[in-house]
C-alpha cells in the first residue's frame, strides 16, 4: 500500500485532496499547499467528529483547531502539525501578499506535506481505535502533473485543469519585473504579454462552465485591463464568483462595498457581510479589513476585542497589514492591554516584509533611541526603502537626511543631506511643516558645505558633487523649487569657464566667495602638487 491508497482508506474526501496536494506538489507548489489545508479542514472535522466534540463544523480552521486544543482533544503535536498546514495553506492561496520564490514555494509545500502525513496517521490512530497503522509506502513526488493537466485542459475541456493552466500561465509572467510590465513591448515585454494572454484564455475557457476561481481571475483580467468598457462585466464576474464561496473573489467584493467602484455604491454593512465570510477561510485581507472595520464602528457596531481577535488571526497568518495593525492594537491598547515590547516586535515583523508605515515608524523609533532592539543600520535600510514609496517618500527623505546627519557625519552626508532636502521642498506643497522642515534642515547643512568647498582642491570629484548640490540652493541658502532649471544654470556656468570667461559673479549667486587672489599661470599650484598652474589645475 502506498501513500495515496492509505489516504483513500481513511475517506475518500481525505484521499481526494491529498491526492490533489501530492500531485501537485512539483509542479505547481503554491496549489499544492492550498489542497493541504484543505486535507486539515477535512481531518479537523474528523476529529471533531470521533470525539463527539461540540464544535460547528461551518467554523474556520482556526477556531476548530483552538477548540480541539483547548478541550484536551488533541495534543500538542496534532495542535502544532495542524497550524503549520493551515499557515502553509494560507501562503499558497495569497502569493501576492508573500512574494515567494518558486524554489521557496516549493520548500514549504515539501515540509507541509510531511505534517499531513503524520496528520494521516493521527486520524487512522483515532477513527480505528488502535496505536498502530498499516505499513504504507511513501511514494516519491513527480513533476509529469502538467502534462496530465494539458491533456484535460485541451482534450477534455475539463474546467479545474484549465483553471490551473491560466495560474500556470499567470504564474509566468509574473516573474517578469515591473520596468518590463510597464513597458510592455521589446521582446520580453511581448512575452510576458504573451503569457497574460494565454492565462486569460483559459480563464475564459473554465468560467463559461461556472468554475469560481476561472470567474474571478478572468473577471480581475477584464476589471483591471486597458479596456475600460470591459470594468462592469469584470466587476460582476468578480461578484458571482463571491457569491458562489470563492474567499479571493468575496475579498475584492467586500473592498468593491466598503470603498465603492464602477458597479457598486458603498454599502458598509454587505461588505463586512463578504469580508467574514472570507475570514472563515483565514483570508488575510479579510481579517485586516474586518480589524479595521471593528476599530472604528464601519458597518458595524464598535468592537475593539474583536478588532483585536482579527488582527491576531490576520498578524499570524504572516499578513503585513495584519501584523502592522496588531502592533498598533499593543501600542494604542485596542481590544487589549498595552504592551510596547510586542508592538515593536510585531512593527519589527510587518517591517521585515516591506509594509511601509511599519518601516517608516520602527526606522523612527530606532533613529529616536525609542527602541535598542535593532541596529541603526536597519534605521538607514527601512528608510531609504520608505523613500521610494510615494506616500511616504517626502517624510522620507528628510528622516533620512536627518539619518545622515547624525550618524554618518561628513561632507559626502551632508551633499546627499541637501540634496533630499531641495527634493523634498520641490515637490511638497507650500507652506506645510514638511516643506518648512526640509527649507530650514538644508539651509544649514548647504551653508556648511558652502563653507568647505575652497578645502576641496584636492578632491575633485567631491568638489564637483558639493558644486552641484550648492546650485540647488540660492545666495541665502534657501532651496529652489526647480532642480531642472538649476541644473542649466550649472551647464551654462561650466560652459562659460572652459571658454575662459569670468564666473565670479554666478560663484557667488551660488554663495561661493573667492576669498583668494588670482593665481599667475607661471606660479606653484595651490594644490602643491609642485607644477606650474598653467600645467595642473590651470589647463
């Protein structure tokens, strides 16, 4: 007997999705991982089931798992083997959200699918009364899984298959980065165009037989594509796809109700409705948008413990947002006690994942001397990441100007410092505190490098670097809101100086005094290289 036929003789139900999950596992890991939770939905009802437990089987994986445990049902290990499965699961449904390698995909899948089979012998044990199971054999993996799904996807017309053909597909052009998708044409950009086509012809294919995950993937197609006549069709495949269970398609309603779109008025109530119902699927945008919901009384009366309840389930299932908010739960004691030590850590958790309110905040908190939890140079990582987020990226890169100056003093600090700080000013409106902040932190710092650049005659290239940064700033050191034109101030005065012309009175437009005479082409350079001027730095 082999792993699959062991499988089949505890239920059917069990055999068909562990078959599915270890079918799957090379091939397409990601799908893989979501049959295994799956598998530990149906063992949990099994041992619900045996034991007489009075636990609702219509309640999420979670909370049965909670329950089992806590009712002395299960063990630790039947615990802990469930929650990894149900994680793993939780990874492979969202890939958007992780961002995972195939080869990272394909780690977890394997270590996932050796806590089903010990899961499989637990539920054996339980339902036949005995210690022992059957000698089984545990069969080797293989990757032919794409042929067998070509075949039924093109021959058989099978839905299912030709749903896993547009992931298979979509999971292609996915590894495309974000210059080429943008660019969308060269050879690459008509490749990855091709792959996106052929996910959305299968798509199509699958939901003309009702499949609900083919309805949503082709509706996201349609509702997100260059043709904008296309949106209310896409938006309503989305909406029976939700309608028919599908979590990811109950998720993107929910957001279409609490924000409103093309095809929907807000209706706060009916997408709190949607969102719970893809939280009984640990669905981690559900449970981040239900915490936010419950934390500010949105469609629904004020419930900060269950704000809290969710934001726990959303952090733990590895969800930035999740994590992000169940930090502001400790920090600001929503739904429970405050507790800064686990609102840094879960902050420093959401952070690691790139979520950007959480590294702007934790590279705060680090800088400020808050937190001496995390080196500085996490302070410095965290920010520059900040800086190219556009919600963020003006605070940025004033923080990280400040960053500079405090711990990386010098001049080279200081160029990139003023530097930040005109981009800042240039781009944030008049008169905000952050546009005085960086007006009045460059004007400091470009009056010292003012200060150093007659110092700089041998380092050029230094000299180069504060000359420029010193054009962005006018005679009094306040920062101009046109880099642009600055820049063909520059080129126009270089211009000039190589034709020999006089430039004493732009040097000092740019509040650079030449507090020296003017050196005989016959005489010692000043930089005592020991040539004549008209040799070294007068050619």
């Amino acid at each position: 007997m082999n792993d699959f036929e062991f499988a089949e003789s505890i239920s059917a139900e069990v055999g068909k999705f562990y078959g599915k999950a270890k079918s799957r596992l090379i091939s397409l890991p990601e799908h893989s991982l979501i049959s295994q939770r799956a598998l530990a939905v149906v063992i949990c009802n099994i041992i619900i089931s045996c034991t007489s437990a009075e636990i609702d089987l219509r309640q999420d994986l979670d909370y049965k798992i909670a329950r089992l445990k806590k009712s002395n049902l299960i063990n630790f290990d039947v615990a802990d083997s469930l929650h990894a499965v149900r994680k793993s699961g939780n990874i492979g449904a969202h890939p958007d959200e992780y961002k995972l390698s195939d080869s990272e995909y394909l780690e977890i899948a394997k270590a996932s699918i050796r806590e089903c089979l010990s899961l499989l012998d637990y539920s054996y044990q339980l339902m036949h009364g005995t210690a022992s199971v059957p000698a089984y054999e545990v069969t080797e993996p293989v990757g032919d899984f794409l042929q067998t799904m070509s075949y039924k996807a093109m021959v058989e017309g099978d839905a299912e298959s030709q749903y896993l053909a547009g992931r298979y597909f979509q999971g292609r052009a996915a590894k495309y980065d974000d210059d080429i998708r943008k660019a969308g044409h060269g050879f690459f950009g008509q490749e990855y165009q091709s792959f996106l086509d052929q996910a959305q012809m299968w798509f199509k294919l699958a939901q003309h037989q009702d499949h609900r995950e083919s309805l949503y993937e082709y509706g996201m197609a349609l509702a997100n594509g260059r043709d904008k006549s296309m949106i209310g069709m896409g938006q309503g495949c989305i909406a029976r796809s939700a309608r028919m269970g599908y979590d990811e398609a109950q998720v993107q309603l929910g957001i279409y109700l609490r924000y409103g779109s093309n095809n929907f008025d807000v209706d706060l109530p009916e997408a709190l409705h949607f969102f719970t119902e893809a939280a009984q699927l640990d669905h981690p945008v559900a449970l981040a948008e239900l915490a936010d919901m419950y934390a500010n009384g949105r469609g629904t009366p004020l419930d900060k413990n269950k704000a809290f309840e969710c934001s726990v389930r959303s952090a733990e299932a590895g969800y930035p947002d999740g994590q992000f908010t169940l930090a502001k739960c400790y920090a600001e004691g929503i739904g429970v006690e405050p507790k800064e030590a686990l609102a840094v850590q879960w902050l420093a958790k959401s952070a690691e994942q790139f979520h950007p309110k959480a590294m702007f905040i934790l590279a705060r908190a680090i800088t400020s001397g808050e937190t001496t939890a995390y080196k500085i140079e996490d302070a410095k990582k965290y920010l520059n990441h900040c800086m190219h987020v556009p919600d963020f990226q003006n605070e940025a890169k004033v923080a990280y100007a400040n960053y500079l100056l405090e711990f990386e003093p010098g001049l080279e600090g200081m160029i990139v410092a003023a530097s930040l700080c005109q981009e800042c000013f240039e781009s944030e409106p008049a008169d905000t505190e952050l546009s005085k902040e960086s007006a009045s932190l460059g004007r400091t710092t470009i009056t010292e490098i003012r200060q150093s650049i007659p110092k700089l005659i041998n380092n050029p290239k230094l000299a180069e670097a504060a000359l420029i940064v010193t054009a962005y700033y006018d005679d009094q050191g306040y920062p101009y809101k046109n880099r642009a034109d600055r820049m063909k101030m520059l080129m126009d005065m270089s211009k000039s100086h190589k034709a020999g012309k006089n430039i004493s009175g732009q040097l000092r437009t740019l509040g650079i005094t030449q507090d020296h005479p003017k050196q005989g082409r016959n005489e010692l350079c000043a930089c005592n290289s020991g040539k004549k001027y008209k040799a070294c730095h007068g050619k």
